[in-house]
C-alpha cells in the first residue's frame, strides 16, 4: 500500500505545481494587465491618420482576437429582387487573448449585445445590439462603433493592415461603457479601439445575389488585434 502511495505522490505533485504555475500566470496577467492599464506605457504600431485616435488617448491594453464575423443575407434595397451579404450591425464572437511564456490567456469576450449605458455620443435611438468587449477579469463592459466610417481597406497599409482581402482596419469610438459588479473598471474608461492586422472575416463572394437567398446567414472566421485607448493622465 505504501509503494502505491508513492507512486502516486510523483502525479499529484505535478498537477499540484501544474496548477500553480497556471495561477501563477494568470495573477501575471492580471496585474501586469492593471500595470499597463495605470502606466500606458504600451506602444501602438504606427497607423493611418484615418484610424489612429486623436491626441490625448494612450493606448493601455491589446487583445490577440480569434472567432468568426457574422453576416446575414438582405435585400439590396426594400423589396428588391437583388441581395447582398450584410454586417450592419456588426455580428462578431471573438475571444482576446495575451500570450504569457508561450500560452494563450482568455483576456477579453467580444459579441454583440445591448448598450445598457450609452454615452452622450451614443445614436439615438439606440441599436438593439453594439459591439461589445468584456474583460474577463472584472467583467467591465465597453460598447463602441466605427468613428466616422474611419476606415483601412486590408492591404492597403503594410504595417497595420497588410492582408488583402481580409475585414477592414477600423478606429472605433466609445459609445457606452459599464464598471463590473463589483466596481472593476479595466474597460469602463476606454474612449477608442482601433482593429488592426485584420486575416479573414469578409463576406463571401456568392450563396447571396437573389431574393430568394434572403435570410441566409454566414459565420467567418477571422483574427485580428484591438488595441484599447483611454483619456491620458
């Protein structure tokens, strides 16, 4: 019984030091997140003047997304015979991710969902649905939208935006924001993202052109980095 015990101690102390090192990493990541968030000291990649947010807001936070764009088939026009893939409102279901000593950490949730707390810049009326983040440590909630139409066709800048064909780099400006239950507010002072690096994520190119394709809906995947701005102090 005693030789059982002992070959069993080895297993159970590796998944003991196992599950402290995954503690161990996620408290990293927490406090370094936080860290970032009190320092900005992180250094966004150079961008087009179109999606890069006005002087005064400091880049705190970045998410590596993973998850799909979601598009439904409409009419061209009301009643129209033709139809085209559409993303408005945007449909995405993405999860952010931090790399920390080689492994992927859940930082972020991205979906669509109803702006609860909308900002003086919010449109009115207000959407059934915004685009949403929502930290994974406090769950603190930002609502935003594409400023302007401030727009990077992908391909069209090397450095921030280089795949063809891909999603559009976007700049998009707070237009809600929620502190987490029990008064987390790692997203809630976001006031721009920008969507970079944007791979995959566009509509097809066929399954939707007639009428009788309309209500067909599509899900693509898609990867891309956020990169959250907050009012510099």
């Amino acid at each position: 019984m005693n030789t059982n015990r002992d070959q069993q101690q080895p297993k159970s102390t590796a998944t003991v030091q196992r599950l402290l090192a995954t503690a161990l990493v996620l408290g990293c990541i927490v406090i370094g997140t936080t860290a970032q968030a009190t320092a900005q000291q992180l250094t966004p990649p150079a961008t087009p003047t179109l999606i890069t947010p006005p002087v005064g807001n400091s880049a705190f936070l970045v998410g590596h997304a993973q998850g799909t764009q979601g598009y439904v088939c409409l009419p061209t026009t009301p009643g129209a015979s033709t139809a085209s893939w559409t993303v408005n409102p945007a449909r995405p279901e993405a999860t952010l991710f931090q790399s920390i000593f080689g492994n992927d950490f859940q930082i972020i949730t991205h979906f669509l969902s109803p702006n609860t707390n909308p900002n003086t810049v919010a449109p009115r009326p207000i959407a059934f649905g915004n685009a949403t983040w929502q930290s994974s440590f406090d769950s603190s909630k930002v609502w935003a939208q594409v400023l302007n139409g401030n727009v990077v066709t992908a391909g069209t800048d090397l450095t921030s935006c280089p795949n063809t064909g891909s999603i559009a780099c976007l700049l998009l400006e707070t237009i809600g924001s929620e502190q987490g239950p029990t008064g987390g507010n790692l997203l809630s002072q976001t006031t721009f993202i920008q969507r970079l690096n944007t791979n995959g994520g566009s509509a097809p190119a066929d399954g939707c052109s007639t009428s009788s394709d309309v209500g067909k809906q599509t899900l693509v995947p898609y990867t891309a980095d956020y990169i959250f701005f907050r009012k510099g102090k």
